[in-house]
C-alpha cells in the first residue's frame, strides 16, 4: 500500500482579513483620533460659554452705569452678588430726570449671573466690567 501526499496547499487564515493585532492598532488610532476631536471641541465650547459670560457681564455694568448716573441707589458695598440682585429686581432713581424710571437687567438664570460675576469688579460707587477677568482697579 502506497500513501501519495495530497497537493493540498495550506493557506494562511489571515491573508483575506485583518490580523488582531492590525484590528488592535486600528482601535487605538481611532480612539487617539477621537480624544483630539473631543478635546477641540471642549475647548471651543469653554469659549462659547466664556464669551456669554462676557456678554452678560457687559450688561449688567451697563445697567449699573445707567442706574447710576440716574442716580439709583443700588450698591451694596461689599456685596456684589447684592448689588446684582438689586439690578435683577430693578431700582428707581427718587429725583431728576429720569425720576421713577426702572433700572433693571434682562431676565438671567442664576447660572448666568454667577458666570458674568467673574468679569464684574465692585468699587465703592459702581460695577465695573473687567474683560480679563480681573478683579483690580
């Protein structure tokens, strides 16, 4: 009895497909590839919300600079989360010439408020607008 070898050619399972480790290098370029775009993304909208916040701060000085040059009573020395409030619910100047007329900001949620505080500076006679932020004269 004679055996005869077969010309069966054995192939390689991994040559139509990807190998694990290709499929693991794949993972992790995409993976990397999404942290960066998450990361863009995060610090685009941190600069949205910086710029609301700017420009709601920009407002409440500005109603705080009206209200006082009308003459308001408004300040709370020391408190500028008072002071705020006060423009919030809004304040009338007694006397001159705008004598009964109101004072007061647009309608913010608390969150707004507290995000404007942070470009807001209190002095002694009125609320001043800080671009950078800073609470300095």
């Amino acid at each position: 009895m004679t055996t005869t070898v077969s010309n069966f050619q054995k192939t390689c399972p991994s040559a139509s497909g990807l190998s694990l480790l290709e499929l693991l290098i794949t993972i992790c370029i995409l993976a990397v590839v999404t942290n960066i775009a998450l990361m863009a993304m995060g610090s685009a909208r941190q600069g949205a919300e910086d710029q609301k916040d700017k420009r709601n701060a920009q407002e409440i000085a500005n109603v705080a600079a009206m209200a006082n040059a009308a003459g308001a009573s408004f300040i709370v020395p020391g408190d500028e989360k008072a002071t705020i409030e006060n423009l919030r619910t809004g304040t009338t100047p007694a006397t001159g010439a705008f004598g009964g007329r109101l004072f007061r900001i647009s309608n913010m949620q608390d969150a707004e408020i507290i995000g404007a505080m942070r470009f807001l500076a209190l002095n002694n006679t009125d609320l001043q607008y800080r671009m950078d932020g800073s609470s300095g004269p």
